[in-house]
C-alpha cells in the first residue's frame, strides 16, 4: 500500500528521532574506541586533521599598514572597514582628518 505524503512525513520524523537517540546510545562507545586507537598509535590532532591552515588556501595573507594614528592614545585605523569611534570622535570636534595620517 502506498503512503500519503503526510504519513510519509511523520514516518521520516519518527525514523529521525530514533536514529539520534541510536546515535547518543552508541557515541560514548566510539569516542572510548577512537581514544584507545589514538594512544595506540600516538596520533597527534595534525596526524588526523591534517596541518592547521589559516585564511584562503593559496592567497597570501595581507598585512594592512595603519593609515590613521591617534598620537595621544595610539589607536590606529588602516582606512578600511568601518571608521572606528575615536576617529569620528576626533572629525567631529573639528580634528583634521589630514592631521592624524600616519606619518
């Protein structure tokens, strides 16, 4: 006999939630199995998951030069991104914007 959409539905949800709690039973057991075989071997975290990468794969990543200073505080701002407060603080008690480039 064919299923309604609906059944099947509820079907699915109930074969779900039964597979999570099968999972939750079985995980201490696989955890405890994976520890033993990591001590067994001496496996290291870069062993299993490979070299730690930062940023995308191939690009160099870009050191940004400070392009703003604040002389008094020493807060610095690069020119991109948002202006951060203690620059807009600074443009609007009338600082010039030319007064705090970097030099």
């Amino acid at each position: 006999m064919t299923k309604s959409h609906p059944e099947l539905k509820i079907e699915i949800a109930r074969l779900e939630a039964e597979s999570e709690r099968v999972r939750r039973f079985e995980l201490p057991t696989v955890i405890a199995e994976l520890n033993l075989l990591i001590e067994r071997y001496q496996l290291t975290e870069s062993m299993i998951f490979g070299a730690a990468r930062s940023g995308t794969p191939g690009k160099p990543k870009t050191v940004m030069v400070p392009k703003y200073v604040d002389q008094v505080t020493g807060n610095t701002w690069t020119g991109r991104g948002p202006t951060p407060a203690w620059l807009s603080e600074a443009l609007s008690a009338g600082t010039l914007a030319e007064n705090l480039l970097v030099s």
